[in-house]
C-alpha cells in the first residue's frame, strides 16, 4: 500500500480540516496510517493519537513511528465504540479503512461526536464497490474458483454503496456530511506476488489447512491473473475508495 499512501492520506486528512497545531484521533490506525501523515502535518504544537482495537497493531506502528522524522503520533488501544478520551478533546478524527469492521457503527459515530469540539470533523475513508478494486476484485474471483464463495470480502465492502455511510453518520447526528470517491491507480511491479499479504489478510482463515499444492496453484492462478495485465513491467491496480465526512 505505501506507493498508495499519500494519494489516499492527503485527502483524508483535508477532509477531516486537519491543520498545523491541530489535535486529531486517528482510530483502527492499524500499521499506523494516517496518523503517521497527520503528524508531519500538525506540527509540534499539535496532537495525534492513533489507536486501534487491537494492542499488537500499535506496536508495528510504534515502530514505524520510531523511524519518521518529526513529531511522533502517540498510539494507544481503543475501541472504537468505547473510546477512552474525554469529551470534545479532539479537532479532527479520521478512520481509514476501520469504520466498516465495526457492528455497532452508530454507536460508534456516537462515540466520535462525542470526542469531537463543537465544529470539529471526522472523515472516514472506506471501500467503493468490489468491482472497482482490481486487488481484492482478481484475489476474490481466484479464491472463489478455488475454494468457493464464502462472503469473506463482503465486510469490506459494507459502504460501498454511494450516500450509505453519509446516511448513517447523519442519523448519528453529524451535520453536513457529505461523500467524495477517489480513483487512483497503484502501479504494482510485475512479476512479484505484491497481492500476497492482501490474500492472507483477507483469506488466511481458509487459506490455513490447504494443503501446499492447492495453495501454490491458487497462487500461480492469482500470478496469471495480474501478469495478465501487465504494461511495461507495470500492473495498473485501480482502488475504489469513498471519504464520507462530516462536522
Ligand atoms: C484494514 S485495517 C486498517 C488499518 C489502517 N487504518 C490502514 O488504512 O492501513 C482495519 C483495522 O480496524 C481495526 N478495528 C476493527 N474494529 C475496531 C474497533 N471496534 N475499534 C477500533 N479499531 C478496530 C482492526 O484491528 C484493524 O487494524
């Protein structure tokens, strides 16, 4: 994803009005994005916490954040329907990617506007439609011709129907929420397995107890796949992505 980064961070981090000395809380931060770009980006009069469900995601980002030049976010665990932080004691919060895994999303829009100023933002960045991302759209086709079709890719995809997740963000009293899609083109080098870590993440529960030829063969299937596509030594990857926003 890191050739992707910036083309997704910069305008998730517009959107939520992120500026120098601002306070932000970055939630599901995972491996650390964006709250590794929204630190660069408030300065050292400012704040970011990023924070994730899981205690084992803030240590790859710890780490990361040990190697970026200038202020360092913080990281904590948090849940993001239970959030340990004070009321309004954020300007911005912003999301990439999280927002979709969580059951209970009201509770958890409740939660952000909680700990939002008066005024403040919160942007959340989700999938568009499976169609439009070639990474997950060619890894699912394989392992559903391999394995079967068994819905492991629907959660990503649980917004991506345009003004859904406005919708929600409205009923959990957001004002002025609106939606941008984003399309941009990863160029993946061919001939590398760059889709791997996107099959464990999304498979590695079925992927567990193949045995190594059924593995290797739906590999070599997904290789095809994208070697299929390739101009110049370069596969054009498209991400669908959608910024729901509101203040
Ligand atoms: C696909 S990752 C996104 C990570 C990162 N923001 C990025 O874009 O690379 C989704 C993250 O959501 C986190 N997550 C799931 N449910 C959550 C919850 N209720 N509260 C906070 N984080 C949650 C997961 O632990 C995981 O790290």
């Amino acid at each position: 994803m890191a050739d992707l980064a910036d083309k997704l961070n910069r305008p998730l981090l517009d959107a939520a009005g992120l500026a120098e000395g601002h306070r932000l809380l970055d939630l599901a931060s995972g491996a650390g994005e964006p709250a590794l770009s929204a630190a660069r980006r408030v300065g050292p009069g400012g704040l970011v916490v990023g924070s994730d469900l899981v205690p084992g995601m803030m240590a790859g980002a710890v780490r990361r954040a040990r190697g970026v030049e200038g202020p360092a976010p913080a990281f904590t665990a948090a849940d993001m329907t239970a959030l340990p932080f004070a009321d309004a004691a954020f300007d911005g919060v912003t999301c990439r990617f999280g927002i979709m895994f969580v059951p209970a999303v009201e509770a958890a829009l409740r939660e952000v506007r909680r700990v939002l100023r008066p005024g403040g933002r919160a942007a959340f960045m989700v999938w568009g439609p499976r169609a439009g991302n070639g990474l997950f759209a060619e890894i699912g086709d394989a392992v559903a011709e391999h394995l079967g079709e068994d819905g492991s890719l629907d959660p990503l995809f649980r917004f991506a129907e345009p003004g859904l997740l406005a919708g929600v963000m409205r009923r959990a009293g957001f004002a002025e929420t609106s939606e941008t899609d984003l399309t941009p083109v990863r160029k993946a080098p061919a001939g590398q397995p760059f889709w791997r870590a996107a099959l464990d993440m999304s498979f590695g529960h079925r992927l567990a107890d193949l045995t190594a030829g059924r593995r290797e063969r739906l590999e070599a299937d997904i290789a095809r796949r994208f070697a299929a596509q390739a101009v110049d030594g370069i596969v054009p990857v498209p991400s669908h992505a959608r910024i729901a926003v509101g203040r």
